[in-house]
C-alpha cells in the first residue's frame, strides 16, 4: 500500500497530528480545523490533497456529523503509520540561506517559504523569499538537495521586464493553467524557459501575493492554477483596453 503513495510532507504532518490525537483522547478531529492546526493559508491545498490520498488508500476514515466532516487515523493501520512518522521516506533540506547571498537592501527574514517539487538525491529542497525594503521587489534564494545555493531576482507584476510580471502576463492570458505550460510560452525569454525554478519561484510568489490559486484540481501530478479575477492587476495595455470596453 505504502509503494502506490507519493509521499509528500503534507502527508506526514496530517498522519502525524492524527497519530498523537489517538493518544491523547481525542480520537476524531474536525476537519477544518485540523487543516488549520497543520497547514498555512498558503499550504491548506496541499492539505486536503494529502488527506484526500489518505482516505483513498484508508489511513484515514470520515465521518459526516450534523454538517460537520470529522477524520480519524485508521486504528488498523497504526504500526504502518507509526513507522511512516519515524522513518519517513521524505527529507527536506535543513541548510539556511547564506548570509552574503541576502543583498543588503533586502530584509533578512524571509517573507515565505515554500517547498521544492522534486527530489534531490532524495531530498527536497526549500525556496526563501525575501522583499526588497525599499521597493518592495521580491527575491529567492533555492537551496537543492545538494545544498547548492542559488539566487533569482523576481522583482515585481509593476516591473514589465522582471521575471514575476513576464510570467504573470503569461498566466493572465492563459487564465487557468499547469507550470508545464510556462516550458512551452513563446513569448517567455528563454532565460525563464530553460530552468524550472525561476518559474515555480514566481507562481509561488504569485500565490501568496493572492494573485494566482489552485483550482483545487490536477493533471498528471500536476496542480491546475487559475489567475484570481477578483485581484487582477493591469500589466498591458491589453489590459487597459479591456477594462474601458467592460
């Protein structure tokens, strides 16, 4: 059963909450609030997908109350998910950002930080943003799996020449979308196009800044995003025009 999951931290983290909750007493947990004790704002997609999979191959089982959805850990299972939570197959890279990588005009508390989507000689990395202290622009630094450090400045959707508003002008004409897609934009600069990260990088960014969210549906692995209509901002004068003829 363990072989046909593609283990993810999200995973775990919801395994290892239910875990401990058998043990204190309180066996069934709400699922709502479960997913907030667990997860970010920016991470509760990632949660549900997580507890999805587990209710499929039945770590997890569900209840429906008044209303309510409660979960519980699945009590035949508990010596396998015991050793899930102490041998898990995931690791993450616990390596910091260098100093000297952080210029001197940008805060050194990083804004957000998100996961790597594949493995590094088993190890996924992590992605720090940074913001600018001045202009607000954002920065990432990547740490992989062989704790190789690199750097990419996103800048700003305000900034037609950066790298977060070419791949924003990008998601708005496509409205939903995959990263895959983003290999394929002609109109990218094939600086952006040749290497994964600076892409997932601005997604990542574009997500947080609830310019872009996930449908909530996937392909292949791969999430589905849409860009949020309700937070559009004008890039073009495409958009412009668009916007006086509504």
């Amino acid at each position: 059963m363990d072989q046909e999951i593609v283990w993810k931290q999200a995973h775990i983290d919801v395994l290892r909450h239910l875990y401990l909750k058998s043990y204190v007493g309180d066996y069934v947990v709400e699922y709502e609030s479960m997913l907030k004790c667990c997860f970010r704002d920016t991470e509760i997609t990632h949660g549900r997908l997580a507890i999805r999979e587990l209710q499929r191959k039945s770590f997890i089982i569900s209840i429906e109350k008044d209303g309510t959805i409660w979960i519980s850990i699945n009590k035949r299972f508990l010596p396998q998910i015991k050793k899930f939570i102490e041998y898990s197959c995931v690791r993450f890279i616990e390596a910091q950002p260098v100093e000297k990588m952080i210029p001197q005009e940008y805060n050194t508390d990083p804004l957000f930080i998100t996961e790597g989507d594949r493995h590094s000689k088993g190890i996924k990395g992590r992605y720090y943003y940074y913001m600018h202290s001045r202009t607000h622009d954002l920065m990432c630094i990547i740490i992989s799996g062989t704790s190789k450090q690199r750097r990419y400045f996103l800048g700003s959707v305000d900034n037609p020449k950066s790298i977060m508003c070419e791949v924003y002008k990008v998601a708005k004409r496509k409205r939903k979308f995959y990263k895959a897609d983003f290999n394929t934009a002609a109109d990218l600069p094939h600086g952006i196009v040749e290497n994964r990260q600076p892409i997932k990088a601005a997604l990542d960014a574009l997500e947080f800044l609830k310019l872009v969210r996930k449908t909530g549906r996937a392909k292949r692995g791969s999430e589905e995003y849409e860009i949020n209509r309700d937070n559009v901002i004008l890039t073009t004068i495409y958009d412009f025009d668009n916007r006086h003829s509504q």
